[in-house]
C-alpha cells in the first residue's frame, strides 16, 4: 500500500503555498512570473536541501570560502520575484545574467522569453557553471547557456542584450556592460549606496544618463574574480557572542582597533522618532547612507550587552576606531504600540558619532520620514558624470566610475 504525499512532503503543494505567499506579499504580480514561479521545480536545482527549506522564505547557501563565508547562494524567493518584476523580461527577448548560481533565476529566465528567447548566464567558478548546466539541462531548459565569464564584463560577443540581469552586489556600476545593451534595454543591477546598504537599481537609458524605473532594497553576495570585484571585509567583534561588521574599501573605519570597541564605554541616545507595526526602515537606512561619511555598515550576530534594534542585529556608522548602532525601545501611546529609534556609540568618538546620527534621524524625520514620496535615482558614467547635479548635494554620492543622484524632495 502506498502512503499518501502529505503537504509537508509534496513540492507541488510548497511551490504553491510560496507562490500564494509571493502574490501576497506584492513580490510577483504579472501573469508570466507567476507561471515561471509555478512550473520550475526550485528543489531540482539544490541538490539534497531539504524540501522545506527549498522552499522557504530564506537564502540557501550553495558555496562557501575555505573562511566559511557565503559566496554564493540561491536568493530569498522574494527577492528572486522581485528582480523578475524589475526586468519585465518578453517572449523574444535576448538576456544576460550575471550570477548563475545553481542555474534556478536563469531557468525561471528562460521560460519568460520563451518562445523565441535566450538566455545567457555567467559565474566566475567552473563548479558553479558545471552545476548550473547540468541543473538547465534537467529542467529541459534548452534556450539557456551558462559560461565561465566575468559578469562584469559582460559578453559582448552575444551583444545586444534586452535585459541585463545581476544576481550580485556591485559597488559600482560595470561600464562595460553599458554598451551591450539593445536600445529600449533595460540593467537590473543591485548596487551598494555606502557601506552595506544595497538597492536593486531597474535602469533604463535616458539621453546621456539612466534613470531608474524600478528601486527595491535587496542585499547580494558581492562581485567577486573579476574587473569589478566588491570586496566585503567582515571584522569580528572580540569577547562573547558572534557580532562582526561588514566594512568595504570606501569607509573610513580601523579595522584593528575597532575589534574591541563593543568592550569600551557607551553612550545611549533616543531621537523621539516613533517607528510603530510595519513601518520600513529602509528610507531611514537609505537617508543615513546617503549623509554619513562612511554611510551604514551592517553588524549582525548577538552577545552579552549588545542592543540591536533587530534579531538579526543591527546598523553601524563608523568613523576610524569608533561606531554609533542602532537601537530601539518599546513604548505605547494614544497612538498604539511603537518602538522608539536611539543611537549607542562606542570608542574614543563614539559620544559624537552617536550624536551625528541621532542628529540625522531626526532630521529624515523631519523633512522626510515614512510618509514622503519615494525617491527616484539617476546614474551616469564618464562624461557625463558632471553634468548630473542635485537640489541637494548629500544626495550626490561619486563612486569611482559612476555619479548615483538621488532624487528625493522634501515632503510638503
């Protein structure tokens, strides 16, 4: 006698509950993703993972460094169904995917330009591409081709692509692949402000600049073996517990030295500035990353002392040998439950970098907050750099390649 497939065991029956999840959480609303979602298996595509956890809201880790760091994964399906709405790939459509992973983004790809379509997609590891063919090759995804190339570069030789697709975090934008793009085309790229908050940027050409059409925060494993290689420094935090920083190559921070600074004197600060259920944090991240010098770094992990203002943990300014964090504290009012936002700096200027974000806080909350219009973004490269100006200079942020504006007017 058989034993019936329970829907703790039934793929058919995870992938549709995930799908219900993903249209309900607003991450896949047109028609086509929520086929592609529905018709590939995400489970053929991670070896012996667990069902429930194929299909779960989470990342699935697919390799690591011989530190044990992540450098590659299989996305958050959210994630996954939120850069698919940003591209709005067509039936016809060339596109490149620059991280291909277990080959699952680059098969749900391949089913949105089919028929008539193709699909190319790059990793920098033989292993990974090897995987990634033979997982496509099961899937009987027949107009995918994944090649050992550095996605930054791009693949001219394929060029015009419809679509440019990034799996990965840049820290600035990969000239090169500017020009491989067909007129009319569209560049998903997730790409870091300062420090490590990260957006999901949807460009599309404007004359001599880019604009954005789609921004949705997101968070990537970084570039990596190539000419735009993003470099995540992950500092350990010494004494208990596990908290450590991502730092990279533009902050100011001591490396050295602020390994021991969760150990030094603290200075607590609250703002006033009241978040209650579901309000994001993201415009407050975006805010800071753009008006501090060496933006927002996050700082996951727990131990004895540590106050994050989330389970996961929290974000840090840095400034040399010292740090501010973030923090929350509960309360209720006429109004209902909220938390309430503050600042707790550590190291020799810890008191003053505590006081320059809470000052900062306050000042998004004033002129901005929850309830101003979202922002736009505009990019340019080369030439053209100069002639991107803002109404606001701290909304001005140089990278080495690329000027990003952002375009965010006080609200009224």
């Amino acid at each position: 006698m058989e034993t019936a497939v329970t829907s703790a065991t039934d793929p058919a029956e995870l992938r549709e509950t995930l799908v219900a999840h993903l249209i309900d959480g607003g991450h896949l609303r047109s028609p086509d993703a929520i086929a592609a979602f529905r018709s590939t298996e995400r489970h053929r595509f991670l070896g012996d993972v667990d069902l429930q956890a194929a299909y779960a809201e989470d990342v699935v880790p697919i390799k690591h460094d011989e530190t044990g760091q992540m450098i590659s994964c299989i996305s958050t399906p959210s994630i996954v169904a939120t850069q698919l709405e940003q591209l709005g790939v067509r039936p016809g459509h060339k596109v490149l995917e620059a991280g291909a992973a277990t080959g699952y983004n680059a098969c749900l790809l391949g089913r949105l330009v089919a028929p008539g379509g193709h699909v190319w997609t790059v990793d920098v590891d033989q292993d990974l591409i090897d995987g990634a063919r033979m997982n496509l090759a099961q899937a009987g995804a027949s107009n995918v081709t994944a090649v050992l190339a550095d996605g930054a570069a791009g693949l001219p030789e394929h060029a015009p692509f419809d679509r440019i697709q990034f799996t990965v975090g840049a820290g600035d934008v990969p000239v090169p692949i500017l020009d491989q793009l067909a007129p009319g085309g569209r560049l998903v790229l997730p790409m870091r402000i300062r420090g490590s908050i990260s957006r999901s940027f949807a460009f599309e050409r404007d004359g001599d600049i880019w604009r954005t059409v789609s921004c949705e925060m997101a968070t990537f494993v970084p570039l990596r073996k190539g000419v735009c290689d993003d470099i995540c420094t992950r500092v350990p935090m010494s004494g208990e517990g596990n908290v450590h920083l991502e730092t990279f190559s533009e902050q100011n921070v001591d490396r050295d030295a602020i390994r021991t600074v969760l150990d030094q004197s603290s200075t607590s600060i609250f703002t006033g500035v009241k978040f209650r259920q579901g309000s994001p944090f993201e415009w407050v991240y975006l805010y800071l990353a753009a008006v501090l010098p060496s933006g927002l770094s996050r700082m996951p992990g727990s131990r004895p002392g540590f106050a994050p203002h989330f389970a996961w943990g929290s974000m840090a300014a840095l400034d040399g040998d010292s740090l501010a964090y973030l923090t929350i504290r509960e309360g209720e009012d006429e109004q209902g439950r909220f938390w309430e936002l503050g600042v707790i700096g550590h190291g020799p200027h810890g008191a003053s970098l505590a006081d320059q974000v809470a000052t900062e806080i306050s000042e998004w909350n004033r002129g901005w907050g929850n309830t101003a219009p979202a922002p736009g973004f505009r990019m340019a490269v080369g030439d053209a750099r100069n002639r991107l100006v803002a109404t606001d200079p701290c909304f001005i942020i140089d990278k080495a390649y690329s000027r990003l504006v952002i375009d965010w007017p006080r609200r009224s």
